[in-house]
C-alpha cells in the first residue's frame, strides 16, 4: 500500500498508549511527537475537563479541528489524538490527507486495567465495563477506518513501536 509518510496519527481508546507509544515512535523515528491534548492543554493552561466545563465540547471539538489542520501541514510528527478524533469526518480527511492512521486496538479487559492505572482518567458515572464496551461499540466503526490496525493487549510498548514501524514500510 502506497501512501504519503508525512506524519502519523494514532488513533483509539483513552488508555491504549497513544502518548506512550508516540513517544517512543517519534524518538525512533527521529520525529516531533505531537499529543493534540497535551497540547491544546498547554495552549490554554487548563486541564481538558476544564476546557470541556469552560468553553463546552462544541468549541473543544472546533480547537482540536484548527490544532489537527494547521499541524498536519508539517511533516515528520507523531500525533496522540483524542479517543473522539477520529469521528467527526473533517478531521479524519485531514489526517488521511497528510499521513497514514494507525488505530490500536486493545480488548476491553487490558483497557479496564490501564484506565484503572490512569492518574485522572475521564469516566462518566456508571458501571465501567458496561460504559467502556459502549464506547467502543460506537467508536469501533470509525476506528475501523484507519489504514492501519495494531492490537496492543499484552504487548509492551516497545513492541508495539517495532510492529509499527515494520509495517510504516509498506507506506514508504
């Protein structure tokens, strides 16, 4: 499969380890690594949930369009997107447009267990599996749309980052 390698977007659930991975693939790939809401976060000098309760999820969705279409007209980056990105149609034609999307994956077991290890993780009230298996029903679909699907369960992030990698070459 051929495609642009201009930048790379990694896309999935909170809790897959698309800031540790990024990390880890950008310093291989000597590339900047992006985390759009650590960014955003920076940007604004507020937490998410506080941007969220400030300026509502409309306009966090709306600084998360401008942030993706400015960057991806770099090259060389790494992006950790939100678990939400890749839903909204816009952006997904942006990162398909200026790089190749790799979603992983993880079984909703390993991903109870990272988002139990999370400093402050954002969970609405409820029952956790069940809200957890719901989102990933409904995100599923989008995900699915990604160029690339890695599984991740079990797996150390340094294997995760080599897997990549290996398979960043049918792209070049």
């Amino acid at each position: 499969m051929k495609k642009e390698l201009n930048n790379i977007y990694l896309i999935g659930m909170s809790g897959v380890g698309k800031s540790t991975v990024g990390k880890l693939l950008a310093n291989r790939l000597k590339w900047a690594f992006i985390d759009v809401n650590q960014t955003i976060e920076a940007i604004y000098d507020k937490k998410l949930t506080e941007i969220i309760d400030t300026f509502g999820e409309e306009s966090f969705r709306k600084m998360e369009s401008t942030l993706l279409e400015e960057l991806s007209h770099g090259e060389h980056q790494v992006f950790a997107c939100n678990c939400d990105t890749i839903i909204e149609e816009r952006k997904l034609k942006i990162m398909k447009s200026s790089g190749v999307t790799i979603w992983l994956d993880v079984a909703i077991e390993d991903l109870l267990e990272r988002i139990n290890k999370m400093e402050n993780p954002v969970m609405p009230e409820g029952d956790p599996v069940k809200i957890i298996q719901e989102m990933m029903n409904y995100r599923n679909s989008y995900y699915q749309q990604a160029d690339v699907r890695i599984a991740t369960e079990k797996v150390p992030p340094e294997v995760t980052t080599e897997k990549i990698i290996q398979l960043l070459r049918q792209f070049s």
